[in-house]
C-alpha cells in the first residue's frame, strides 16, 4: 500500500481489525519510510458477470430484472415474498460461484426455471410458456407431462 504521505511503496500493516458486521477489515499500516500512521480499509468486491442476451448484445446483470420474472410468474399465488428472495439469492449465488466474466441469458432462464419448480409448479409453467416461448397446446401438454415425471412417486 502506497503511504499517503511521502508516497513510499513500502508500508508496514501494525493492527487489522474485523468490522463488526464482517464484510470488512480496517488495517493501521506504519510507513517505513517517513514512519506516519495511516487507516485503510478492505471489503470484498463482488462483480456480477455481463449478460449476453440472445441477439449478442451485452448487459449488466440486473437483480431486479430476474424479481420481476419471479412476480410475474408468481401473480396471485401463495408464496411467500421471503421465499422468492431467498431464491433469487441461490441464483446470484450459483453466478458468482461460476466465476464468469460473462453469461449467456438463457443460463439464467434456466436457474429461475429451477428455482420456481420448487417454488410453484403453476409459476413455473408460466414462466415457461413466455420463457420457451410456447405456441399451442401441446407446448403445455408437454411441460405438464415432465411436471408429472419429475413429481416424486409419479407414474410414467
């Protein structure tokens, strides 16, 4: 760490404490040059991948953005807000533990498919319909038959 000071390259850390909520470390660090004492702090920096959409355009990743497909889908049923939260948060998670620079749009598609499966069956075939972009019948005939196989104790 540069001192602040004298701009010498070399600096000693003399004490490092941990934040009380823990998502950061304050270090006092000691110049060995001019020998002034100086603060620093260290948080983790958490970048979310860009998204690459279906046409090859770009874009941020967007929390809100994957909330509201969970709304959407989930109009007018009974889950919880905190169990959709605690979903979009295994999302984020299972994103950065990726550790992409970047991330096709339909690899998210498909963790909020998996994430309202266990959610709401009946969410989940609506996101799947505009998701998969259904265009008759038979397109629900045949997520209603995987619902039915997936199902435990199901009969083929």
């Amino acid at each position: 760490m540069k001192c602040p000071f004298c701009g010498a390259i070399d600096t000693q850390v003399v004490d490092s404490r941990v934040s009380e909520e823990g998502d950061s470390v304050r270090r006092r660090r000691r110049c060995t040059a001019c020998s002034k004492r100086f603060t620093t702090y260290e948080t983790a920096e958490l970048r979310m991948p860009q998204i690459v959409k279906h046409n090859g355009s770009r874009e941020e990743f967007e929390r809100e953005k994957v909330r509201v497909s969970f709304l959407r889908a989930l109009h007018k049923r009974p889950v919880p807000t905190h169990a959709v939260d605690e979903a979009i948060e295994r999302i984020i998670q299972k994103i950065l533990a990726l550790g992409e620079k970047e991330l096709p749009s339909r690899q998210i598609g498909e963790m909020v498919m998996d994430e309202l499966y266990t959610l709401d069956q009946v969410g989940y075939i609506r996101f799947a319909s505009v998701y998969r972009s259904f265009q008759d019948v038979e397109d629900f005939r045949d997520v209603l038959r995987d619902l039915s196989k997936r199902r435990p104790g199901a009969k083929d």
